[in-house]
C-alpha cells in the first residue's frame, strides 16, 4: 500500500476494512489527492492509469481503460463515477471524499455497481476531513 502523512493511514485502512466487511464483492480500493495516490490496496496499482481514470470522471467521458481492461461509463455526476467492464472484467467506481479527494474502488463483475457504490460514498462521507 502507498501512503504518506501516516495520518491519514489508519483512518484510509480502517475505513477500507470496513467497506469490505460490508460488501466483500468491492476487492480493491484507492484514495486519491490532487491527482496522486495517497493509498491503495496492496492487490491493485492505479499509478499509470490515474490520469486516465481521472479525466474520464472530469469529463464524464463514456470509456477508459485499467489495467489493460476497458470499461464503459454507466454513469456519472460531478461527485461520482460507475463505469463497468464486459464479462468478468468487474466495475470501476469512483467517490468523491472532498474537493480534489477521491475514493476508487474495483467490485467484481457479480457486484450490482449501483449498490455497491452506494457503500463506497459511505466510506467516501466517512473520510471527509480526514485527508
């Protein structure tokens, strides 16, 4: 996992369990600041895709590309993004926590995007002010 300002640290983490033990079909999840990992899982590395991820929700553009996979937007607002992938390639979500903060998760294809967005914005509400 990538950190830095342990602050943030313990409460990232605690709230990444938490989301987990809610909905364990959410396997991977990030915490982005100003265009840059502050931290993620260790099982995912959003580092070269970031900018991609983050003008696609700027832009609410239609589709972007993770880790080699592609997703297509399902939909999006200023202060989220759903965007899913063909077959067994999962779902991208995105929330916002604060202006320039955002958390990034990955649920599997069997996840409804819908609801387990709505578990992500609850993470993203519960780290607002903290990073």
């Amino acid at each position: 996992m990538i950190s830095y300002g342990g602050l943030y640290l313990e409460s990232i983490g605690r709230q990444w369990y938490q989301l987990y033990e809610n909905n364990p079909k959410i396997q991977a999840f990030a915490v982005v600041k100003d265009h840059e990992i502050v931290w993620q899982t260790e099982n995912w590395n959003l580092v070269e895709d970031l900018k991609g991820i983050m003008k696609a929700q700027e832009t609410a553009g239609s589709k972007l590309t993770v880790g080699g996979v592609k997703y297509k937007r399902i939909s999006s607002s200023k202060d989220s993004y759903i965007a899913s992938a063909d077959k067994d390639g999962g779902h991208l979500l995105m929330a916002q926590i604060d202006s320039g903060v955002w958390a990034i998760a990955w649920a599997v294809a069997s996840a409804v995007p819908e609801l387990a967005m709505v578990d992500l914005t609850k993470s993203a509400i519960s780290l607002r002010g903290a990073i």
